[in-house]
C-alpha cells in the first residue's frame, strides 16, 4: 500500500463532510492521514468531530487580523506546518487569496454546493430554485483565485422537486456532497487527479466534464 495522503481539512461549520471523511478513513475506503483541520470559527462544531477522532486542530479566527491578506498569511502557515499533499475546503466559508494560493496551488480543493459554473458564491439552494431549475448539485473543484470558478474535477445532480425549499433542498444534497468528497478524495489518494494549466488531467487525460458521481458511489466522466 502506498502512504496515505496527508490531508488538512479547512472548515467553519458543522463538518459533516470532515466526518464523511474521518469515517471513510476509518472504514478503511480511504488511504488518508488527516493531519490537521482548521476552522476560522471558533465555535465550529467540526472541531468536536476533529477531536473525537483525535485529530489535532486549530482555530484561527479572520476577526483576529487587520487585513483579509494577514489572515490568508497565517493560515498559509498554519496549513504548511502540517505538510499536507491536498488541502481540503469542506465548508470553509471564506475567500483565500494568494498567500495561500500560491503555495498550495494544484493542491487545494473546494466543495461547492451547485453545478458549477452555475450559481457560485452563497445561497445557491434558493436561486436554483427561484430561477425554476429541475437539477441542482453540489461541485467540488480546484481553488484559483476566481471565487468558485477553479476547473471543475467531480459532481453529482439531484433533482429539484415541485415542493423543495432551500432547506429541504440542502438536507437531500447534503448526503449526496459526502458520497461526493469521499469519492473525489479517493482519486487524489490514488494520485489519479491534478491540475495543470487550469486543467483538470484524470489518469493524465485532459477532462472535458465534470466526472459525475455515479449511484454505485464511484466516479465516471
Ligand atoms: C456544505 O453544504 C458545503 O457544500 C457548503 O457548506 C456545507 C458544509 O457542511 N459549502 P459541513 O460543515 O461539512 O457539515
């Protein structure tokens, strides 16, 4: 077996999709070493699924820093005494810029509850719907410094029923995002997946979609 991946998790939030995570690890589908989740929220309920799995954290609050670029500073050093080989956002609400770009750049991924292109940035559950659209999905891409429009690996599409609010929408897409970031981090474990040039490459070949999680839980293009 080739060493785990050494993986750092970057949430603000509940952190169900670390937990996706910390249990495919667990589980054994996983070959992941999660050194190290960061939150910038200190009351971030991730930090307790971090702890209970004994994985070491830290909270770095953005409210601490003058500046967005101080922030993005500490959090580039934060993340590199951890040595990651892929840095995972997984709810992490927050734009970095450059400072951690930069360093990390082909190693950094983002969940992002849409389908990308579509609906970047917040509330994406209610303009999906208001817009009238029958899909919505949840993408998971490369981090550039565009806010959401890094290329696109992985995604999966469910349906927008005639009764769906954002709420309804986002507990059926939740479990949907773990199957998602499981899979996706399985590819780079694999070391199956990079970027180069803004391009996704999958076992070397350039990817022209998305890969689109399939029910089985894998990914086909
Ligand atoms: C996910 O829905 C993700 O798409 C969004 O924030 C949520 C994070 O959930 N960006 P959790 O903290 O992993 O439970």
């Amino acid at each position: 077996m080739t060493e785990p991946l050494k993986t750092t998790v970057l949430i603000s939030g509940g952190g169900s999709n670390l937990q996706a995570l910390i249990d495919a690890r667990d589980s054994g589908r996983l070959n992941v070493d999660i050194t190290h989740v960061i939150s910038n929220v200190a009351d971030a309920g991730g930090l307790d699924r971090a702890e209970r799995a004994g994985i070491s954290s830290s909270v770095l609050p953005h409210g601490d820093f003058d500046s967005r670029d101080a922030f993005d500073r500490a959090l580039a050093l934060l993340i590199a005494a951890s040595a990651p080989d892929l840095v995972v956002l997984a709810g992490f609400m927050r734009i970095i810029g450059a400072p951690v770009l930069e360093p990390f750049q082909g190693r950094l991924i983002n969940l992002h509850p849409s389908l990308l292109p579509l609906y970047r940035g917040t509330e994406t559950y209610r303009r999906a719907i208001e817009s009238g659209d029958r899909q919505h999905g949840a993408s998971i891409h490369f981090v550039t410094a565009q806010l959401d429009g890094g290329p696109v690996i992985s995604q999966v599409t469910i349906p927008i029923e005639t009764q769906d609010s954002p709420d309804t929408l986002a507990a059926r897409l939740s479990p949907e995002e773990h199957a998602l970031i499981v899979a996706t981090v399985e590819l780079f474990t694999r070391h199956r997946v990079e970027c180069a040039d803004d391009v996704v490459l999958v076992d070397g070949l350039t990817l022209v979609q998305p890969l689109q999680l399939q029910a089985d839980g894998r990914l086909d293009p």
